[in-house]
C-alpha cells in the first residue's frame, strides 16, 4: 500500500509539472503575442490628429491563463481602464511610457507602431521638439544621426547659435558643424552675421532638419499653445523666465 501511495503522489506531481509548464510556455506565448504591433492595435486605440493613446476594452480570454476567473477580471479590468488614456506616464525627459505585459514601452513608438503596422526601424525624432506631442504628423523613423540634427539650442550656449562661438583670443566668430560624429570647421569671421550664415549653409549641405538649433525665442515666434509651452518647460525645453513670461502674456 505504501508504495502504491508514492507511486500515485509522483503521478500527481508529474502532472503538476506537466500543468505549470504547459501554463508558462502559454504565458510565453502570449508575451509574444502582446509584442507584436498588431497585439497593441488591439490593446490600445490611437488617434493620429491628436497623439492620445486609450486603452481598448479586453476580452475574458485575454485574462483565461492568468486568472481561474477570467470574466470577473475582465469585467473589473475594463471598468478600471478601458477608454482610459494609456502609456500616460511622463519622465523627466518629457517622454510618455507606460507598461504593457510588465514591459515599459514609449508612447512615440506605440503610436508609430498602430500607425503604420510595423515597429520603426530607427528612433523616433520629435519634429517640432515637444516629447509628448505624439501626433503622427509631429513623427519620423530616423538614425541617431538624424535625429542628432533636430536638435535644440543647448542651454550652455552663449552666442545663440548652434556651432557658432567667439574666440576671445582671436576676436573672431569661430564657426563649426559635426556631421557623423567629426567636427568639420567652418572658418574665422569677423562679422557675427557671416558666421552664422556659414553656418546655417553647411546646416542645409548636410541635411540638417530646419528646426535644428531652434531656441526659445523661436518657438514663441511659432505661436505655441500654452498647453505645448507647458509640456515643453517640462521637456526642459524652456528657460522657467521665458516660460512665466509666455504665461503672463497668454493670461493677460
């Protein structure tokens, strides 16, 4: 009898095992599965005018390996979320994430992905520079490169021009660009005005977005909503003076 008891309990133990890894190589599965764009066109509803992301309302399969009680889970899930907006985090550096199967995934890929039913190749550039604008209008699939040349006027920066400096030594604007990672000189002039325009020459020679070395100043003279002026200060797009005095004229 004792042996017969050992043999039936390595019976149900054999078939425990068989269950749990049968469960995981399910749960695999559909990690996989949620990885596809296809899986978030159907998780997440995206509005390409506006950049919202929503979540879908799920169905009680979605929950049938997780939980023993899939439809009271689906139910609670979508009263929760569905409709709700989705990937709503935002970091410090002005991007939207959130998770998705327990993995973080960014908004401006997300929307690209639904959008256009494949993942991007590349990064995803911001065109007008407001990280959470997610507009599939305000996207692009770039390199590192590309991206590189879409770029703000750095804070440090004292001449209000991007690659454009005053050698004190020389008393001349020294002019430079980098194009794949090497700095190419521009030369010395005298006039701050030519070295700008040697500047913004060489910008368009190689390809550089227009908006690249956009400043502050600029992107008020773009007529800005305060809604996407507050976004930007977030983004630390903005220096917080500039950013009350924007706010103080859009009040007044």
């Amino acid at each position: 009898m004792g042996k017969a008891r050992e043999q039936m309990q390595r019976q149900r133990d054999e078939s425990e095992r068989l269950l749990e890894w049968n469960r995981a190589a399910t749960i695999r599965q559909l990690q996989a599965d949620f990885e596809k764009p296809e899986s978030l066109a159907r998780l997440m509803e995206y509005n390409p005018d506006s950049g919202a992301l929503k979540w879908r309302a799920r169905m009680p399969e979605m929950f049938a390996v997780k939980y023993r009680q899939p439809e009271a889970q689906c139910a609670a899930w979508n009263t929760r979320w569905a409709g709700k907006p989705a990937l709503n985090c935002q970091d410090k550096s002005g991007y939207r994430h959130g998770r998705v199967n327990r993995k973080k995934v960014y908004a401006h890929r997300a929307a690209w992905e639904i959008f256009h039913g494949s993942p991007p190749e590349n990064q995803i550039d911001h065109i007008n520079g407001v990280r959470n604008d997610n507009r599939i209008a305000n996207l692009r699939d770039v390199t590192c490169s590309q991206n590189l040349q879409n770029a703000k006027l750095r804070t440090s920066n004292s001449s209000g021009c991007t690659g454009v400096s005053f050698n004190g030594q020389l008393q001349k604007w020294e002019t430079y660009i980098i194009v794949d990672s090497k700095q190419i000189r521009l030369g010395m002039f005298a006039d701050f005005d030519d070295a700008v325009a040697a500047r913004k020459k060489a910008e368009r020679v190689h390809g550089f977005h227009p908006n690249h070395g956009r400043s502050e100043q600029d992107l008020r003279a773009a007529g800005m909503s305060w809604e996407q002026v507050w976004d930007a200060k977030n983004a630390e797009f903005f220096d917080p003076e500039i950013f009350r005095s924007i706010q103080q004229e859009t009040e007044a």
